[in-house]
C-alpha cells in the first residue's frame, strides 16, 4: 500500500511538473509573441510621426502652390484687360490712318464733310500718331499675357503634384492606422498585464526570465 501511494504520488509530482512546463513553455512563447509586436508598434508609432510631419509639410505647400495659382490668374486677367486695351487702341489708330486722305483734304476755315467744323484742331494730333508704337505695345503685352499663361500653367501642374503628395500620404496614414489598431488589438489579447510595449528593456529581461523558468522545468523534467 505504501508503495502504491509513492507511485501515486510520483505520478502527481511529474504531472504537476509537466503542467508548469507546459505553462512556463506557453509564457515564455507568449513574451516572445509581445516583444515582437511591441517592436511592431514601435515601428508604426514612428512611421505615423513621420507621416503626420510630411502631411502637415504638405497642407502647407498644396497652400502655397494654391495662392501662387490664384495670385497668378488674377494678374492674367489684369494683363488680359491690358491687351484688350492695346488692341482697341490700334484698332481705332487704324481706322483715324485709313482716313488720312480726307484730312489732306481740309483746309483751313472750310467746313468739314463729315461734321460741317470749321476748324479741325485733332489734325495735328492724328497725324502724330505712331501705329508702329502702337503696335510694339500690343505685342509686348500679349507676350506678357503669354508668359503668365505659361506660368499659370506650370504653377496648376505643380498644385495637381502637391495634392497627389497629400492624396498619398492621406492613403498611407489610413493605412499605417489600420496596421496599427490591428496590433493594439493583437497586443491586447495577449493580455501583456504590467508589460509596456514602449519599454523594450523591460520586454527582453521578461523574455529572458521565461526563458529561463521554462528551460530549468524542462530540465526538471527530463531529470524526473
């Protein structure tokens, strides 16, 4: 009898040893699991750092590139309003040289054709106009209005690239959000207790105590 109740305890001994092994083998896996995915969310708290500062740098150049675009489509619209001008005047400079024979024609004291004056004061000034002037400044200004054409256009190219930066780095972030509540919620099943996923020293000494807990009852074990 008595060395049936030595048996038996014998055999409770090892099952008791062989359940804290097993135990002590789950903990020590489960530590390792942790420090991995603290390592994980290490990572992806930096990576949303980073992200959050290129999106706030990029707010502030699609701002940027946005008012260069409006302060240039004003100055367009102002140019263009110059042009306009320039043209209207050739136009009627044109029209006052195409009548150039009829002013050779007045004279002094004789009534006018056209209105009946008897005096023709504008002669004088008609025939200072200079239509090459004219001209000159027409095509300067529509060279003007070309070159900010052309800038407005590079500065709506370079808006469109800002914005696709932002539209990017928005996809991301979303992204690295999901990655992120994904490993909170994997970290919280593991259920870590007083284990801090920002304290990697912490999580290596735990580690390395499972380690060591499972090593010596596996030890134990073989020696029973």
């Amino acid at each position: 009898q008595q060395a049936l109740l030595a048996q038996h305890s014998s055999e409770a001994s090892l099952t008791a040893l062989r359940t804290r092994w097993q135990a002590a083998q789950g903990d020590a896996s489960r530590t390792g699991q942790l420090q991995t995915l603290a390592a994980t969310r290490r990572t992806q708290d930096q990576q949303l750092k980073q992200i959050a500062s290129a999106m706030e740098t990029s707010a502030a150049a699609v701002a940027q590139q946005h008012d260069a675009l409006q302060a240039l489509r004003q100055r367009y619209r102002a140019q263009q309003s110059v042009v306009n001008d320039k043209r209207q005047l050739l136009q009627q400079e044109q029209r006052i040289q195409s009548l150039e024979a009829h002013r050779h024609a007045l004279q002094p004291g004789e009534a006018c054709p056209l209105c009946g004056a008897l005096e023709h004061p504008a002669i004088a000034a008609y025939q200072a106009l200079d239509l090459s002037a004219t001209e000159a400044a027409l095509q300067a200004a529509e060279a003007a209005l070309e070159q900010l054409k052309e800038q407005g256009e590079n500065s709506k190219a370079a808006l469109a690239a800002a914005q696709e930066r932002q539209a990017g780095l928005q996809a991301q972030q979303l992204q690295l959000q999901t990655a992120s509540a994904e490993s909170v919620q994997q970290w919280q099943a593991l259920q870590p207790a007083a284990l801090d996923w920002q304290q990697p020293e912490q999580l290596s000494a735990a580690l390395r105590q499972a380690q060591a807990q499972h090593t010596a009852l596996q030890a134990a074990l073989q020696q029973a």
